[in-house]
C-alpha cells in the first residue's frame, strides 16, 4: 500500500507518514490531504508518495481527503522551501505550510471568490521620456538570457520605479509573470496605483498581512493558477507560486523589513537571488543605498551595477544638505533656529517642510526629579513611552500599557516630567509656534490602517499640509513634489550605538528622508543637526557619497571580520530567569559537535541588548566562521544536538541564521 510523506505545520525537523489510498501516486505530490493528527485533524501538504514508510504499515494511520481544489504545488516551489529549511535550520513543514494562505491551511476550506479581471477599456498611460542611464539600465537587463542580478544603485528620485516598469513591461510582452517585493506595507498603496495605472489592462494582485484573509487567499490563488499577470507584495509573498515567472524585482532592498524576525527567520532579499537562479530568470534589488553585503556582492563582479546618478526630473536636482552644529546652537524643543527660519520661509512660499523625528509617542520617558523614579516596563528592559494624546503610558516592545500615574508611584511627588521629546510633542510645540500652519503628524499612532494612510497620502498631496513631522514612515519611497525642506532632529543616537550595523542604518535613513525634498522643480534643502558635524558619516551625506561611505565602512568591516567577510548564527534561549538561559547556551556550547568543526568559533553566551521582554530573560551565543560552508555543515548537526538537551520547561530557543539584531 503506498504511503504519504506529509509536511505538517508543526516546529519538527520531520516529515509525517500516512497510509494512502491505493489509487495514490506520483501525481499526488503537491496536493493538501487532510489527515488524522493526535485527537483533531490538520491540512498538510503531500511531499512523496512512497512505497513503504519509516514505520511498519500497521502502525500508520490512513490519511483523509485528498483536497483537488487547486493544483498541485509545483517543483521550484519544493525548492525553494527545501532551500529555505536547510539554510536557515528551519522545519521544512513550518516552511511550506507558512507560505499558504490560511484558509488553505484549514479543513474545510471556505469557498472563495475569483480574482475580478481588469475593466477592459482604460488606456495605459503615456510614457515619460527615459534618461540615457534610465535607457541603459533596462537595456542592460537580458530577460531572455537565464539568471542574473542586477544592483539598480540611484539616487532618490533617479525613476528606479520607471526602471522597473518598463523591465515588467518586457516580461509582461514575453507571456511571464512578474514578482515586485516591496518592505513594507505603506509603501505598497502608492507603487500598486502607479502600476495599476502603467498597465490597466494586466491583473495586479497585492500580498501583505494588511489584507483580509479572504482578499489574500484570492490573490494568491490568481498568482498561483496564472491568473494575475504581476504580484506586488512583502517578504512572505517571495514564497507565492508562480507558474510563469519572468523576473523578480526587490525595491528599497536594504530595508531591514525584508529580514523576517519570527518563526523561520529567513531574508526575502536573499532569497529572491535564489529563487530567481532556481528558475532562471533575472533578479533586480533597487536601492538609493544599497545593503553593504549587496554593494560587496556588485563590486565584486557576482551582482552587476546599473547606476542613475542623477533625478529623473531634468527640472529637479539633489537637495543641499546642510549640517547644523548644536554645540554652539540654542535649542527650543529641540529644534535650533536656522531650521526654525527654513520652515517659516516654506510656509511663507506655500512649500511644504518635514521634521524628521524617528520616535513616536509624547516623551521617551516619565520621571520623577524629587526621586529618580522612571516609568520603566514591568515587563521588559525598556521605558514606557509617553502617549498624552491617549493619556496612556506605552512600551513599543511588548505593548504592555497603563494609565498615567498623577503622582509619582514611589514617594507621592505630584511634579512628575516627561523627558525628551516624540513625534506628538514636537507637533504640539511646532503648532504653538506656528499657529497658522495646518500640522500633519504621520507615525504608526496616527497611522494604524491601509486605509487611514492612504488618507493621509491624499492630504499630503493635495497641499492640506504645511509641516509634516513624521518617522521612518516617511522617509522612504514616497514623492511629494511640493516638499522642499526636510528638518533631521536626534540623529546622533545612533552614532555610537553598540549595533556596528547602525551606522550603515543610519546613513541609509538619512539619505532616504533626505531624498524626500526637491523631487519636482522646486529646489530642495535638508537640515540635519548634530553634536558631532565632523564624523565621517556627516561628511559623506553633505555630498551624497554613498560610494564613499560604503567603501569605508566595508574597509572596517574587513578588518574586524564582520560580514560580509565573516559569517554568522546565533542561538538564542529565553526563559523566565536569566540563569536559566544562559546555563543552556553554555550547555549548547560544550556539545562535542563544536569541537569537531574547528573552522566555526563560538563566542561566549551573554544576555541579549533587549534582556528582557515580555516577561522573559533573553541571551544569545554567536556562532562565527570565515566560510560559509563550513557554518552550514556545522548548524545542522550542532542543531540536532541541542535538541537533544534537557531544558527547563518555559525555556524557548531558536537558531538565526545572518542576524541583523542582537
């Protein structure tokens, strides 16, 4: 009798086996299948279709209903999780099964409604006129040559998007479907109303976690059968079946969002580049500043570098970026009077400004000066952030809140502060000083749906805003034409942080807000204050070198044997006390697997930055080699044997393979 090999979404490195209906066979592969598992059932997906199991026959269970409501699963799609589950030391059932849609995943399947096709009747738009570099760098894409990458490296404003569209433009000619990776959510409104304008007669679908499940479970059934010409998405949506793909596309591929943080923790960007040599078609990462291990990849020949060094707007040059020194400055609300004087010409002009504050909230912190209390986190190795809108004390790691206290908790004292300063604290000062301005706060309090920022898009747009005081939210992808200043406050915190990736961040942060003014024919102007105005990293933002400051960053790197010249993993552990945590990293470093891969060094285990959050102590034990395959050969077996350890009941770990958090 033949048997099913099933993945199943459960965090085990093993696949299931069923007893199969005797009409089972290769054909089968691909299929959901739904099947007995402990006291309920659960969908699966059929991996094998196999003679006889790892068990005796009369010890498996017979599997259930095999679901033909779609086709099978095909080949690269196996890959590409198979891939995934041995690179990044994940269940290769968790990994097929997260890439389904829920309601795929359950066992009785609601019925759903087809994707609408497009109006027939809407005429495509016209085409800008495309620059020589513009010309050149969709020239240079050979559609029809197999796999290659291509680094798209252009300034804001440079029409990397047009780049991309008339690259789908080609794909779309050729029958093929087209992958659009996006980071983040509210990048995702704007790009899919130009596309859908580009080519009115395509079917666009869009795939994030800000759809309903059945609005997600019906694209991605249209990008499965065919049916949607090009998917524009997140991270997860690199996992979508494509039947026809022609080339995937990854815009702002810096962006740390593309690095999942839960679960299998795996980079869409990085696995773009795979999928895309899987399937023979070539890959395009887009970015104004690109990753370090990417701008590595392109100067070392395996990327090739398309480069657009000027804005696409023959009318529109780069803004003047000005550094303030606040030593020798006076501050009102954190804010020094030369940017006070830029935004009072802006409004004086009918231009708008941006005040860049990457902190939302009232004030980082609450405290007493009669005895020191602060509002710490009960929960977490963190301050609770002042929210005097909500009149609520919040912490942005956990989401533990409470009431603002109207004395201080510790010795009565009714004099209680906030201390520095967020996003609803500087508009409420900024609105005081400029009365007759319209404020427009954009942060992901004011911010919490697709639908209220797509609002807040059209009253950006429409002029109904003078001064934007925003957070990362604004500072990448976004063109608002009547923008010509942008204020940079707080930039220094991350100048010294123990991360050694903050300064890449902080560039690329910079330089992406920056690029926000003078996209249009108005000239742009930033302003960013700082402590520190002769730090190497000031100096290369001032003339928009990124080559520069790439280049020195990738020489320290080097030196300190920090990737991309080095290779990492690390284990984590989380457990009520810390002891107990770090006692089982030290448990997992003596194992006798890490004696045998001498090309893999093990550093000491030490609490995490965040040591404690949501009520747990977290620690962390990096594993280093200078090779790639010598870290892959040693993770799973050094895996499988930390499995094998005996641990306190509440203590949770897992292995993160290319960390970017610590």
């Amino acid at each position: 009798m033949p048997v099913f090999r099933v993945a199943l979404d459960l965090p085990l490195h093993r696949l299931f086996d069923y007893l199969a209906p005797e009409t089972a066979g290769r054909d089968d592969i691909g299929l959901r299948v739904r099947v007995p598992f402990g006291r309920g059932e659960r969908v699966g997906v059929i991996i094998d279709v196999a003679a006889s199991g790892a068990w005796p026959l009369e010890q498996l269970k017979a599997a259930g209903e095999v679901l033909r409501d779609l086709p099978p699963l095909p080949s690269d799609f196996f890959a590409l999780c198979s891939f995934a589950s041995t690179y990044y030391q994940a269940p290769h059932g968790e990994v097929v099964l997260q890439a389904l849609p829920a309601g795929l995943k359950r066992c009785a399947p609601p019925n759903r409604r087809s994707v609408r096709p497009p109006l027939p009747g809407e005429p495509p738009l016209a085409l800008p006129d495309l620059t020589a570099e513009q010309a050149a760098a969709v020239a240079a894409v050979a559609l029809d040559a197999g796999f290659s990458v291509h680094l798209l490296y252009g300034v804001t404003g440079s029409g990397k998007t047009e780049v991309y569209l008339r690259l789908i433009e080609r794909v779309l000619a050729c029958g093929r479907q087209v992958l659009l990776l996006v980071p983040e959510i509210n990048l995702t409104p704007q790009l899919e109303e130009r596309v859908r304008a580009r080519f009115p007669q395509r079917t666009v679908v869009a795939l994030h976690s800000e759809l309903a499940e059945a609005a997600r479970e019906r694209n991605w059934r249209a990008a499965f059968v065919g049916g949607a010409d090009i998917v524009l998405g997140t991270r997860l949506a690199i996992f979508t079946p494509l039947p026809r793909l022609g080339l995937i596309v990854v815009d702002e591929e810096h962006d740390p969002s593309f690095k999942q943080q839960d679960g299998m923790r795996y980079s869409a960007r990085d696995l773009a580049v795979v999928r895309a040599r899987q399937v023979g078609v070539p890959a395009v990462l887009g970015s104004a500043t690109p990753s370090l291990e990417t701008w590595a990849n392109a100067g070392g020949g395996r990327y090739r570098r398309l480069t657009l060094s000027e804005r696409a707007n023959r009318q529109a040059t780069l803004p003047q970026i000005r550094i303030l020194d606040t030593r020798r400055l006076p501050l009102h609300e954190g804010i020094a009077a030369p940017l006070l004087a830029a935004i009072d010409e802006r409004l004086a002009r009918g231009e708008q400004s941006l005040v860049f504050l990457n902190r939302r909230g009232y004030a980082p912190v609450l405290a007493c000066p009669a005895c020191g209390w602060v509002s710490h986190c009960r929960r977490c190795a963190a301050n609770l952030v002042l929210h005097l809108a909500d009149r609520r004390l919040r912490c942005h790691h956990c989401g533990f809140e409470q009431r603002i206290p109207s004395a201080c908790p510790t010795c009565g004292n009714q004099d209680i502060h906030p201390f520095g300063r967020g996003t609803q604290r500087l508009e409420e000062w900024l609105q005081g000083k400029f009365p007759a301005a319209r404020i427009l706060r954009v942060d992901r309090d004011s911010v919490k749906s697709r639908k209220q920022w797509e609002v807040m898009l059209e009253r950006i747009h429409s002029g109904e805003a003078d001064i934007l005081v925003g957070t990362q939210m604004l500072a990448k992808g976004h063109d608002f034409p009547k923008l010509t200043l942008v204020g940079v406050l707080g930039a220094d915190a991350a100048l010294y942080a123990a991360d050694w990736r903050a300064p890449e961040r902080l560039f690329a942060q910079l330089m992406q807000v920056a690029g926000r003014a003078g996209r249009a024919e108005l000239k742009g102007e930033v302003v960013i204050q700082t402590q520190y105005p002769e730090h190497p990293l000031f100096t290369a933002l001032a003339v928009h070198d990124y080559a520069g400051f790439a280049a020195s960053q990738l020489q320290e790197r080097e030196q300190a044997g920090f990737p991309p010249y080095a290779f990492q993993a690390v284990l984590r552990a989380e457990a009520p006390q810390m002891a107990d945590a770090i006692a089982f990293l030290k448990a997992a470093a003596a194992l006798p697997t890490v004696a045998a891969h001498g090309e893999v060094l093990l550093y000491d285990p030490v609490p995490m930055r965040m040591a404690r959050l949501a009520n747990l102590e977290r620690g962390q034990l990096l594993a280093e080699s200078l090779s790639r395959p010598a870290l892959q050969a040693f993770l799973p077996q050094w895996r499988e044997a930390i499995e094998g350890l005996k641990a306190p009941a509440r203590l949770r770990w897992h292995l993160e393979v290319d960390p970017l958090e610590f």
